[in-house]
C-alpha cells in the first residue's frame, strides 16, 4: 500500500511539473508574439475632411499580420507623423498613376535611439535568416546621423558591402520595362555607385553636394578660381580660412574622391595624403573667424548640403562655392536609396513603387495637380534633395535648376555613406576641436579604415 | 533504470530549452557556414568561406589577440585565484569580509568598470595626471599598445575574486585529517600542497578553468565599450569581428569564425578534460 501510495504521489508531481511547464511555455510564446508586432502602428492621414473623402482604400500602414499578403517596404525618413503625411499624398499618385489602389505595407523605425537600435538588429537577423522586408527605402550611413547625439543607427552601415553579401536583388531585367528609371537622365556617377560588377542591386535616391552660398556684400571670393582641393587648402586667402573653417568634419569627407577598392579590400586613400589634408583642415579651422557680420553665408542659411536650397532661389550661381575633391570635382555623397530583398517574393510589386520615385513629379518635386491639391509631391521631408538636383540633370523647369546645373555637372565621384566616412569625419572632429595632431589622427583613422574594409 | 525514465522526464523542459536554443542553432550556424547567400538564394559553397576566412587579414588578427589574451590572462587568473583562495582558506584578514571584496569587481556593472578605466585611462585620466608629476608626458594608453595590458588588467581584477571563490570550494572539500597526518610524518608546505592538495584540486581547477575563459570572453563588453567597434588594433578580438560581420550582414563569415572558435576551444577542453581523468580515475587525481 506504502510503495503504490509513493508511486501515485511521484506521478501526481510529474503530471502537475508538465502542467506548470506546459502553462509557462504558451504564456511565452504569446509575450513573443506581442513583442514582434509590427514596430510602427500610425494610423492612415486622414485628419481632414477633403483627405478623408480622397483617402486610399489601402491603409498607409498597418499591424504587419503574422503572415503579411502585402510587400512590407521598410521605409527609414522622417519620425513618423511626417513621413505618414507625406506618404499619403505618394500612394495617391501612385493610385492615378497606375490606376489601382496600392497594396504594400509600411514599416519604419521607432525614433527613441534603444528602440531603432534593437528594431534594427532585429531585422537584421530576419534579413540573414531569408526573411526581413520585401523592400527598403534608406538612409545612409550618414555620419550627421550615425555621430549625433544620441547616435542613430542605421541598417545597412555599408551599402557596398550589403552589395558584395548579396542582400539585394538584382534589378536590371526588372528595371528594362519600367516607365519612369532613365538612369541616362541623371548623373551618372551616382547612378553607378548603385551597381556591382556591371549589375544594377540599388537605386540612389538622394546625395548631397558641399557646398556654401556666398554673401557677395561680405567677400570676393571667386570660386573659379579654385580647381582642386589642394587649390583650396593651399589658399592664403583668409576668407576661405572663415568659409570652411567652421565645421569641418561635415564637409572633409568629401575632399576625397575616392577611399577604398571594395574588390580588393583596398584603402585607395593613402595616409600621407589623409594627414596633410588634416593639416590644412587644422590650419583652416585656427585661421578662421566666426563672428556675426563676417560669416561668408547666404541671409536664410548656411553650411554644407544642400540645406542651402532656400538660399538657392534665384542665386547667383557664381555665387555658390563647392568645396572640391582631389581629383578637382565634386563628390556626391549619397544619403538615401531603395534596393530589394533578395529573399522576397514580391519583386515586381516592390520593384513598381520603387521604380515610382524616379517620376518627373516626385523628382521634380511639383507632383500633379489633382483637383486643387498636389499629389505625389514628395516622399519625404527632404524631397528638396532630389527633387532639385533631377531637375537640373533634365533642365525640367525647377526654382533651383539654373544655380545647381554647373555643380551637378562636376560631380565626378559618388558613394554612399559609409563607416568609411565616419571615420574620416571623426579625424576631422578630434583635430579641430580635441586637439589631436593631424598625424595621430590620420594613423587612428587609417588604420580604422583599414580595419573596416578588410572585415 | 526502470526508474530513469522519471529523471529523463524532469530534465526533459531543460533538455529541449538546451536543444531549441543551443543544439539547433549550432548546427544551423554550421550550415550557414557552408552555404552561400540567404534563403530560397542560397546555395552550396563548400569551404570556400573557410579558405577565405583564413586568408582574411582581420580574422588572422583577431585570431592571434584573443590567443595571445587567453594565453597572458588564463595562466595569470589562475595563479592569482588559486593564491586567493588558498590564503582565505587559511583564514588570513577576515574570510568573509574578503570574500565579499574579492566578489565585488565581479559584480559591478559594466558601464561603471568602463567609468572607471576611462577616468583612470584616458589623456585627461588621474594615470596621466599622476606620470605628469613626474614629467612624464600624457599618453592615450587605451589607444597605445598598452591597451592590451590595461584589457588584461581590467579582465584580472574582475575575474580573480570568482575563480577564486571557486578554488576555495575546491579546497575547504580536502579533509583536515590529511593535513594533520602530513605534518606528524613530518612534511614541508609546500609537500603538502603538492601532495595533498593539487591532486585533489583537478577538477575544481578545471572548472575555474572553464569559467575564466567564459569569463575572458565577457571582457568583450568592457573592450567594446571602451574601443568602439574599431578599437586600437592591439586589442581587436574575435567578438569584434564576428560582431562586425553581422552588422555587415556578412552571415557566412562569422559563421565560420564561430565554427572556428568552437572547434579550437572543444579540442583544448577536451584534451584538458581527458588528462585530467587520465589513467580512469574519475576524482582527478594524478
């Protein structure tokens, strides 16, 4: 009776520790659950009554379902509110455009740094186990972005090397029947740097130039006068000490043409070069002045980028000043892009939206007019970015054209930001303002460089 | 065995834990070593990732700095934990209270060690300000080679007061009795130690073992904290690089690095583990 009670009593206990397991297993699995729910739940714009009788029957965004019938297009622009109220007037254009209703999902980022740090690792492990979005569209590695504080992290920190792991899916049998890619009518430099080994696996969407606009009532600076960087940094004359000594670390990047051969796992820069530039840049940044009144800088604004573009209206084009690479042209960095996952298995479908950005409307920045209202006006906040510049490359009528057209045509290089450049930016942060020498500085962020391409 | 079963039952949630999230995804790893590309668009590489692998100028060099970590920190954690140990034994300085101290470093939050090196490493650090008085001029030691010295520091003063609370376990298991018969024939110190105590020691050794190079892994987090994730060469470990390659979707790659890392660490394990057993004595002794 003894031993058949202790038997029971050891069943008893096994069945009940099964229960228990049991129980706290299913509760897990729904905490996993709710945890990977889509990362953004804006509702569609629709705060007016006019919009509300024009919206799409497709919801702008919505709870990403555990087995999504729609593309998910991860989209990285603007905090959310913004992007979503732009987004509104894109998939209307896109409604007239193609004359259905759209039928993607959009998903972006959380804007609080932890929160985007860990939705990115997260799908950066969806993206090497064969799944993640079916599209993106991007930010670069900007380093404004990725060394602001607090930092923001980006997905792809080199697109080139995304490229070279075969992230994306090539696009040119894709892109040979779409109506609106020509890349011949944009600049070709940054065109190519959106191709690897003569394929065609990103598309570019927006690049900044340097540049400063010159108050032409406070210096003579002639900026033809001026051929290369060397011409720049050798310069005595003291205005171009005021013009760029005042953040340099935005601009240094881009006085190099060229850094690295992906292919090879070659720095193209050498560090020689790389230190002498951080001396002219140290010596910049001592000679110069900032007082208010002799700031070299157009009334509504100022610095690099094309965040100059208010100050743009009706400029003298002589009057904007590029700060020039080594090889004696412009380097056009590119901050945004649009590629699609190779894993997915709506490549048509992405590739139709994607393809859309390149319209004349949303390039150009005037979108169409719908009854009253602009629609496909812009896909973002920063729709001035390209928006400008495609209207120079096609001389479609643009507040900026004219300003911008020489500039576009010196661009002779591209590439999209990368840790490469942070590095550099970095460099030129701690000799300006950590008091780091030029050659301590050149060595840290040679051999960093280094260190990033040969992984 | 009739009763097994009932064992096998209660270990059963742990088992599938153990197997869902360390058995799977190994072998999942190992596949992805040998394969190229993602999803419906991989396909088989052989060990092309392996041969590149082994040509790559930053896994060599990671490589060779974690070896060359493992081989300064092991043997001298170990030394020093068994020390440790062996004087709380003896009850030098108030047992407890030192064990509390010896414990503390282990414990402290991450970001607080990395204050600390900072405050102590850095240009405008109190090692500079005290070398200064001496005329020495201001170094950036956590961008210098000493930066592996100041790592291995940091990785001695978290992980000694742990290996050696685990020694200590080890050694208060030895009967007193032995001691005390040694003495009466008249044996050193240092014949007891030897005779007496590193035998029974093994497996508590290797068990400290273990934990210290667990333990010398973890360093990582302070290494990145301090160096980013391109710190000064000298101090560029594999955790590095593996962790680059994932920022780089680069899943072969580091695939193989942990493949690597496994192998290499289950060969030294193993054979540590059989020449401790050797001769079939199962309690370690020589």
């Amino acid at each position: 009776m003894k031993v058949k009670m202790k038997f029971l009593q050891k069943r008893f206990f096994v069945c009940l520790l099964l229960t228990v397991l049991a129980v706290l297993f299913s509760a897990c699995g729904k905490t996993a659950a709710e945890m990977h729910e889509a990362p953004s739940k804006a509702s569609a714009a629709a705060s007016d009554a006019e919009a509300s009788s024009e919206t799409p029957s497709a919801e702008p965004v919505s709870e990403a379902p555990d087995e999504p019938e729609n593309p998910v297009i991860l989209v990285d622009r603007g905090n959310d509110k913004e992007y979503f109220e732009q987004n509104d007037y894109f998939l209307k254009y896109y409604a007239l455009v193609y004359g259905e209703e759209p039928e993607y999902e959009f998903v972006t980022f959380p804007t609080a740094s932890a929160a985007r740090e860990s939705e990115v690792q997260h799908y950066r492990v969806e993206i090497v186990a064969g799944g993640g979005p079916d599209a993106f569209i991007l930010n670069t590695a900007d380093p404004q972005l990725t060394r602001s504080d607090p930092p923001t992290e980006v997905l792809f920190p080199d697109v080139v090397k995304a490229m070279q792991n075969q992230t994306f899916l090539p696009l040119d049998d894709l892109l040979a029947s779409s109506e609106f890619y020509r890349p011949e009518e944009h600049v070709a430099p940054v065109m190519e740097a959106g191709k690897l080994d003569g394929e065609t696996l990103v598309l570019p969407l927006l690049y900044s130039m340097n540049l400063y606009v010159l108050d032409r009532d406070k210096t003579a600076l002639d900026p033809a006068s001026f051929s290369t960087w060397e011409d720049l940094s050798a310069s005595e004359d003291p205005d171009v000490a005021n013009l760029l000594g005042w953040n340099v670390s935005s601009w240094f990047d881009g006085t190099f043409s060229t850094l690295a051969d992906y292919g090879a796992l070659n720095l193209t820069l050498e560090k020689d070069a790389l230190t002498e530039a951080l001396r002219s840049v140290k010596a910049l940044h001592e000679n110069g002045t900032y007082e208010a009144g002799t700031a070299l800088l157009a009334a509504e604004g100022f610095g690099t980028k094309l965040q100059t573009l208010p100050a743009l209206r009706g400029a003298d084009p002589e009057a904007i000043f590029p700060v020039l690479n080594d090889a004696g042209g412009i380097t056009a960095q590119i901050t945004a892009f649009c590629a699609i996952n190779r894993s997915t298995a709506y490549a048509e479908e992405c590739l139709k939206l994607l393809s859309l950005l390149y319209a004349e409307e949303i390039q150009s920045n005037y979108g169409r007019s719908v009854d009253g209202k602009y629609v496909g006006a812009s896909v973002s906040p920063t729709n001035a970015y390209f928006g400008a510049v495609r209207g120079v490359a096609t001389g479609y009528a643009s507040p900026f054209g004219e300003a911008l057209r020489p500039l576009t045509e010196r661009i002779n290089s591209a590439r999209f930001y990368s840790t490469l450049d942070a590095a550099l930016y970095d460099a030129a942060d701690r000799v300006t303002f950590d008091g780091q020498t030029p050659e301590d500085a050149a060595e840290n962020a040679f051999e960093e460089m280094r260190m990033i391409l040969a992984e | 065995m009739k009763k097994a079963w009932h064992g096998y039952v209660l270990i059963g949630p742990m088992l599938l834990g153990c197997a869902v999230f360390y058995i799977v995804p190994f072998f999942l790893v190992l596949r992805y070593s040998f394969t190229e590309g993602y999803g419906a668009g991989s396909g088989f590489a052989g060990f092309d990732h392996y041969r590149s692998m082994l040509e790559n100028e930053m896994f060599r060099l990671a490589f060779a700095n974690t070896m060359r970590f493992l081989a300064a920190a092991l043997p001298s954690v170990m030394v020093l934990s068994y020390a440790v140990a062996l004087l709380l034994k003896a009850g030098i300085g108030g047992k407890n209270l030192l064990k509390s101290v010896f414990l503390l470093p282990y414990i402290m939050p991450v970001t607080g060690t990395v204050m600390l090196v900072d405050l102590l490493f850095t240009e405008s650090g109190a090692v500079n300000g005290a070398l200064s008085v001496f005329g020495v001029p201001a170094a950036d030691w956590l961008n210098s080679p000493q930066s592996f010295w100041i790592v291995l520091l940091l990785y001695l003063w978290k992980s000694t007061g742990y290996s050696a609370i685990l020694l200590l376990a080890g050694l208060v298991t030895i009967p007193g009795e032995q001691y005390e018969a040694a003495e009466l024939d008249g044996a050193s110190g240092w014949q007891k130690f030897r005779r007496i105590t590193t035998p029974q020691m093994w497996q508590s050794v290797f068990i400290a073992l273990v934990f210290s190079v667990i333990n010398a892994f973890k360093c990582f987090r302070e290494i990145f904290l301090i160096g980013g994730e391109h710190p000064y060469p000298g101090i560029y470990m594999l955790q590095h690089f593996i962790n680059n390659s994932f920022q780089n979707l680069n899943y072969a790659r580091l695939s193989v690095a942990s493949v690597l890392l496994f192998v290499l660490f289950s060969s030294v394990f193993a054979a540590l583990y059989a020449w401790i057993h050797r001769g079939g004595k199962g309690d370690g002794q020589l």
